[in-house]
C-alpha cells in the first residue's frame, strides 16, 4: 500500500519554527521514487542537522547506489532541531524524510551513518520520533532494521543495544548485498522473522549483529570475553575494501541543497584509505589500503557534477589529497578545463610536506583562492615525532611561504592538545611556530595583513589506533594548557592581532572519549543522558558536561566503571578491547608496538609510508586480501572534451 507523506501536517508547524527551508525537499537532482513500484526501501539518516548532513559523501554515496537499482529506493532523514521536536510531539508529526516526507517507521531500512560518537544521542532522538523501540530486542517484527555504518562505527558497542546490525568500512557494495537479503527473505515469506533475517546478514561474517554475542566482565570492570550466542555467527566481523574505486565514481549528481549548508562543492574522492601511519588517526588506520582513483576518472566524475549540480567549486577529497599519485597533472589539466570559469578547485584535507608550488598556482590560477588549512598536529618536533607526524619547522614555513607568495593571505593550521606524553612546554611551541609563519608570509608576499588561524582541538584516543590504549589527558590540564596558550599568542604586540585562536574546551572531547573506546555498559548512559534532554552534543551551545556526569554516575553505578575509568585510564596489552572482535584487518600486534614506539623514553620512531617504502606489516594487505593501488597511470585529461558548467547553471549557496 502506498505510504502517504506527513508534509500536510509538518507544513503548519514550519512558521513556528527557525529554519523551515531545510525541511521542505524540493532539492535539485533528489530522486523521488513511487512506493508501490519499489520492494526493498531504505532511509539513510544523518544523525545531525541537515547543514552538517546533507554534503556528507557517504550519504550521497548511498543515496545514487541505492536509487540507480530497480525496486529499490532510498530516502534522506537529518535529525530535527529541538524547536521542531517539540512540536513533532506536541502534534504527534513522526520522523520523517526530507525527500517525499514519508514516515521513516515505513521503510524496510533505516542506515545510520556515523561520522562522530556525538550524534548518538540523536540516533535515539530519530528513534524514538519514528515510533521505533530503542532497544533493539523490542522492536516490533515490522519494524525498520536500524543498521549502522561509518567510520565511529568501528566501535559500535556503545550503542549495540539500539542498532540491529552495523556494517564495518565501506557501504557501496555492503548495501547491495544487504538489500539483496532484504529483497529474498521478504519474498519467501519473510522466514524466522526478524531473527532470521539478522542471521542471514550475520552469516556473511562482514555485517555485525550484536545482539548475536554475549559479553562478560571480570570484577573489576573489565571485559572477560565477547562470544557468539547463536550457530553459524562469525566468532570475528570482517571489514568490507571497496577495491576498484573507477568502477564506482559516485556520487554522479548530488543533491543541491536548498538551505544553506557547511559545504557547498562538488566533491569527488580522489584516493580512499592513507599509511602515512599517523598514530591518532583512525581514518587512516580503518581505511588502508591505499586506493586511487585515475586521473581520467576523476575528469569525468567532475565534468558530470558540475554540470548536474552548477556548483562553482570543486574539492578534490581525501585524507591527505596532495599524497594522489598524479595529484599535479589532476590540478594542472582541471584548471586547464575550467580556466575562464567561476569553477575553482580546492583540496580540503593537505599536508605540509606535499604541498608544492604547482598545487599552490593552479588551485589559484582563477583568482579563487579558497582557504588552506594545515595540519601540523603537534606544536613541537618531540610531539610531532610521538604521533608519527613527520613534518619539521622547515617543511612548515617552506609551505606557508608558498601559499602566501602565491596570493594566499590567510591559512589555518590545526593543532591538538591532550596527546600521550605532551608537556605544557610542546603546547607553548605552537605560538612560536605561529608568529614564524607570520613572519615568513610578511616576507614572502611584502604584506601587512597576513594572518594566521590557530585552530586546536583535543586529543581523543580512538579505537584500531596504536593510541587505543593510551590514557586520555584530564580536561583541567588540556584547559590549563589552551589558556596559557592563549596568553602566549596574545603576548607580542607585533604578532597578536595577526593570529587568530579557536579551540574547543576540553570536556566534550572527554564524552567522545568515552563513547568512542566504551563497551555495552556506556549505552545505558548515553539513553540516561538522552532522557535527561541530551541532543545535538556536537554543538557547543546543547552540550552539557554536567549532564553527562549525572548520566554516568546514575547509569553506570551498579559497576565498578566510572567515567574516569574509560577515559583517563590507561590500558595494558592484555585487556580485552570492546571492539577486539571487529576486525578492522590491522595486526594487534603491530599497533602495540607501534604504542610502544611512540611513547619510548628515546621518543617516537618514524614508521614511513609504505606506498613509497617497504611493507611495515601492519597486517591489512594479507589479512584483507587486498593490497595498495596506486598511479602514475600516465594519463591526462583533455579541456577540450570537458565543456565547462554554463554560467546559468552556477550554484553558489542559500535558497535555489
């Protein structure tokens, strides 16, 4: 039967509410689809404000590899601001999508996706509006399966009791085959229920269903052991490596937002994974092995969006996109097709070390210049050596002189604070490091009105990181520190103005702590906080540290756990980790020692990149199968077939 859209009753509350425009839909190239000709039916969710959401690659990854089969349609959700859920209640308006506005309890599948531990609050808050039991083991047998995905999900335990299953690394191929066990059990009559179809997805040994494993603790609050409670469950979930990136060079059309949104580009993904071995990052430990995309298939992907789109820049994405094989001839021969164009190109994520001059006159070359943020991580070498950030003063002030000479008046560079074995002194260096950059820019460019952005955040322990067992720094010392910082980028009359500082204090990275490396247990404090009026917590001004405290202190008082216990602890090699079970192809082994390296008292070893040295074992290539692909392939992209976007067709943000 055909499920009738909620927009009759929503459209009266959007006068009363700020921001209506990002509820309505309507967007360029959404994908409406009719209920009664479709079989297996997905609603992706965003757990967070359409702003944040809607640009999100994997969300738009999912959307066209879903839509583009037959019988299948997806839909897209974002949590609602708290000014709507009121009135949601109030008027009994469930959660809906923002594409045709049916009801999210309707579909057969509700995919999360995780980009941040802070959003889990508002997983519950979508549940619950959806008409949906929290907890997994109550939900009705026509309920959606809540799956989960995205890089936070490599720890899912946290909330393992409110999702039915959670699909480990890359979804292009993982939904395909999920929907095609949704499509097969539905027309068999749908056996053993909804057990029976989480088993099936079980039984692939690449889709995890925690409900299928039983965990025990030891009594002082550790964990004993995670085993399966059913036959043919996996005793170890696999993650799934997208291997050949040009044969899936999504997304094609994206949607065009018609609220203003945190970025507003045409992004294509150059290379997916990075071994450049920094040790905080998870991002790059989850995603190896390096995968490129050629350089004629990201020509075509970019003649395609900009054209399906009218949006006037283009991000050439990717963990460290100045590392891609062919990265110059890709900026050169774009540049070339969209010379004389509003187009201009960007890389958001570059490191220091790869930037050159060539990058810097091409992504330039238009008179765009969009901002450049480094990333030097650590305002010491002692610090930078611990983290495995290999990048020296030198190569910094070398990059920074480029950019400014280039016509740059501005770069951002991002710093933590809170790393394993930082001292107030290696905090203290990043103002130094930052009136040298000022500095080098005055010179380079002849210039008065250089800047230069600090920007810091706090150091959080991630898991399937060799910084998984290190103890997470108190958020007093990290304040103390960001204050005397502050004081010391202030103190030279001649630099001061010219540097800007944000940073985040450090309690919110104390609760991502926490429900990044927690186990089970951590789920009761999340719903506690929920209850307690927890929403939006990546947002400064919803987010309460004392509501927390309350939740973990009320929730977790029946063990002998604490917040302390999760965060600021160190762990040791035998501890079993809550995620020891999901496999993310890294060696355990290997990412101990790496531990160990980093915080040796003769300080950090450099492990290098293996794309360029040799294999350091860290256990991805034999344990997935797969190995590192990249260029030079030796190709180049001809302007001439690449017709630039027609001006008519530019998009440049707000309302279409």
């Amino acid at each position: 039967m055909p499920v009738e859209s909620v927009y009759p009753q929503l459209e009266a509350l959007l006068p009363l509410i700020r921001k209506p425009v990002q509820y309505v839909g309507g967007e360029v190239n959404a994908t409406v689809k009719e209920w009664d000709e479709t079989d297996v039916r997905w609603a992706l969710l965003y757990p967070d404000a359409y702003e944040v959401g809607q640009p999100n690659q994997g969300i738009a990854i999912l959307y066209e590899v879903l839509n583009e089969q037959a019988g299948v349609l997806a839909e897209r959700t974002y949590s609602v601001w708290p000014d709507l859920e009121q009135l949601m209640r109030e008027r009994q308006v469930p959660q809906f999508t923002v594409d045709t506005h049916r009801p999210v309890g309707a579909f057969d599948v509700l995919g999360v996706s995780f980009s941040t531990e802070l959003g889990y609050t508002n997983l519950l808050t979508a549940l619950d509006l959806s008409g949906l039991s929290l907890l997994s083991k109550d939900r009705a047998e026509d309920a959606p399966l809540v799956i989960g995905g995205g890089h936070s999900a490599f720890n899912p335990e946290p909330v393992a009791d409110f999702l039915d299953a959670v699909v480990l690394g890359d979804g292009e191929e993982a939904v395909l085959r999920i929907t095609s066990l949704v499509r097969s059990w539905k027309q068999e009559g749908r056996p053993g229920g909804r057990d029976g179809l989480l088993l099936s997805l079980a039984a692939t040994g690449s889709v995890y269903v925690p409900r299928f494993y039983d965990v025990s603790y030891l009594p002082d609050g550790r964990i004993a052991r995670v085993v399966p409670n059913r036959p043919g469950v996996p005793g170890a979930v696999s993650k799934y490596t997208l291997m050949d990136l040009d044969a899936w060079p999504y997304p094609k059309s994206p949607v065009v937002p018609v609220a203003e949104t945190v970025h507003e580009r045409y992004s294509v993904e150059i290379f997916r994974g990075c071994t450049r071995g920094c040790r905080f990052c998870q991002a790059g430990m989850i995603t190896r092995p390096v995968r490129e995309r050629s350089i004629t298939t990201i020509g075509k992907m970019v003649d395609g969006g900009v054209k399906s789109t009218g949006f006037n820049e283009v991000g050439l994405l990717s963990l460290s996109s100045a590392d891609h094989s062919e990265i110059d001839n890709v900026a050169v021969d774009l540049a070339d097709c969209y010379e004389g164009t509003n187009t201009g190109l960007s890389l958001p994520s570059t490191r220091v070390d790869a930037f050159n001059v060539t990058l810097a006159d091409e992504l330039s070359r238009n008179g765009r210049r969009s901002g450049l943020t480094f990333a030097p991580e650590g305002g010491s070498e002692r610090m930078r050596a611990v983290i495995n950030k290999m990048v020296t003063e030198e190569d910094l002030i070398r990059t920074v002189t480029t950019a400014y000479a280039s016509g740059w008046r501005q770069v951002k560079l991002y710093f933590m604070c809170g790393l394993p074995t930082e001292e107030d002194e290696d905090v203290l260096a990043i103002a130094d490091l930052a009136k040298k950059v000022i500095a080098a820019g005055r010179q380079a460019s002849g210039r008065k009105d250089i800047r230069c952005t600090v920007s810091i955040g706090g150091f959080v322990p991630k898991p399937h990181t060799p910084f998984q067992w290190a103890a997470q720094c108190p958020p007093g010392t990290v304040d103390a520190r960001l204050k005397a910082l502050g004081s010391a980028l202030r103190s030279d009359r001649a630099y001061g103005k010219a540097i800007g500082f944000r940073y985040h204090d450090g309690t919110p990275s104390v609760i991502e702590g926490l429900l990044s490396r927690g186990d089970r247990r951590v789920g009761q404090a999340i719903l506690a906080a929920w209850r307690d009026g927890a929403r939006f917590d990546g947002w400064s001004e919803y987010f309460s540290f004392e509501r927390w405290e309350r939740a973990c202190e009320t929730a977790l008082a029946d063990w002998p756990v604490s917040l302390d216990w999760y965060t600021t602890r160190e762990r040791d090699y035998g501890e079993v980790l809550p995620w020891d079970h999901l496999d993310s192809g890294l060696d355990r082994d290997w990412l101990w020692q790496d531990w160990r390296s980093a915080v040796a008292p003769e300080g950090g070893a450099e492990v290098e990149d293996c794309r360029w040295s040799a294999c350091y074992e860290c256990g991805v290539c034999p344990s997935m199968g797969t190995e590192i692909q990249t260029g030079p392939t030796g190709d180049r992209l001809d302007g001439r077939r690449l017709l630039p976007v027609l001006p008519a067709l530019q998009h440049s943000g707000g309302q279409s």
